[in-house]
C-alpha cells in the first residue's frame, strides 16, 4: 500500500512539473510582449525595456523558468502585473485555494 501512495506521490509531481512547463512555455510563445502589453503601444522605449528588466524579460527563457521554479518550491509564487502594477500573486489565490485543495483530495479519494 506504502508502494502505491509513493508512486502515485511521484506522477503526480511529475505531471505537475510536466504541466508547468507546458503552460510556462506555452505562454512564452504567444505572440507579444508582455512588457508592450502592460504599457500600451505608445509607451516609450526606454519604459518598455525598464518594465521588461524588472519583469525579468531580458533573461533567457530557460533561465526564467527554472527562476520561477525555484521561487516556487520556496514558496515565492511570483507577481502579477495584470492590474498594471506589481502584486504578488499569494494573496491573489489564497481565497480560492481551499476549494481547489477540497476538489484535489476528492479526486484522489476517487481515483
């Protein structure tokens, strides 16, 4: 039974991991910058490349992922920029985590 619990334990981290490269890169790879997207067209360059340093944009992709990564496991799940200034994402999710964690735990009962 121990067996079980471990290998079901493993894949599931596995598909996690798997599941966070897919959307990490997947996003990555739609058209756009992110930066150009916050700021409006008609930002300037220079606040363009400001808010893609800050973003972390001028970092190589892989190297961002495995940034994030790391800052997960820590517990540090990042900044949103999506209101157009950063926050940090926790406080954004926190709310709705019990849900998700209930609906988890029935699955795995289930399953």
């Amino acid at each position: 039974m121990t067996r079980v619990v471990l290998v079901r334990f493993l894949v599931a981290l596995v598909t996690i991991w798997g599941a966070s490269m897919a959307i990490y890169f997947g996003i990555a790879a739609l058209p756009g910058d992110p930066a150009t997207v916050i700021l409006g067209e008609e930002a300037s360059p220079e606040a363009v490349a400001s808010l893609q340093e800050q973003m972390n944009l001028d970092e190589p992709l892989v190297q961002r992922y495995f940034g994030w990564l790391g800052g997960f496991v820590h517990g540090d799940l990042g900044e949103s920029f999506a209101t157009g200034t950063p926050r940090p994402v926790w406080p954004l999710i926190s709310g709705k985590i019990r849900n998700t964690l209930v609906l988890t735990g029935a699955t795995l009962l289930i399953l």
